[in-house]
C-alpha cells in the first residue's frame, strides 16, 4: 500500500502582498511538489494562491484546486 502525501494550503488571492510573501508562496510550492507532495489549494489562479499553484505545477506536482459554491 502506498502512501499518498497531500498537503492543503489556502492563502489570499488579493494581489497587494509585500514581494517577500510572494516569493514565499511560489517556493513553498515547488518545495511541496519536489518532496513528493500533492498541493490541494483555495482554487485561485491570482494572488499568494495562484503563485503557490503555479510554484508546484512548474516543479511538475499534482495541484486540485478547490472552490466553494457560494464564491
């Protein structure tokens, strides 16, 4: 039986964060896919969100995005 190895993340989407929280999210997400990880995320494509996705897809990582009804 394999393991498999998920993390979830949600982060804003706004795109008025300081460089150094942007910079963070694109690294925490090529560092959660080239540790074997799969990202589950807040679904966004902008802000600190889409820069997580887009770090772990660049690092070729599994990434589900998940977005409520009612947004």
């Amino acid at each position: 039986m394999t393991l498999q190895k998920t993390l979830a993340v949600y982060l804003g989407s706004s795109g008025h964060t300081r460089p150094v929280y942007r910079e963070a999210a694109e690294t925490f997400g090529r560092l959660i896919a080239e540790n074997g990880y799969d990202l589950v995320y807040g679904g966004m494509d902008a802000g600190l969100m889409g820069l997580l996705a887009g770090g772990a897809i660049k690092a070729g990582g599994k990434v589900t995005g998940i977005v409520p009804r009612k947004l």
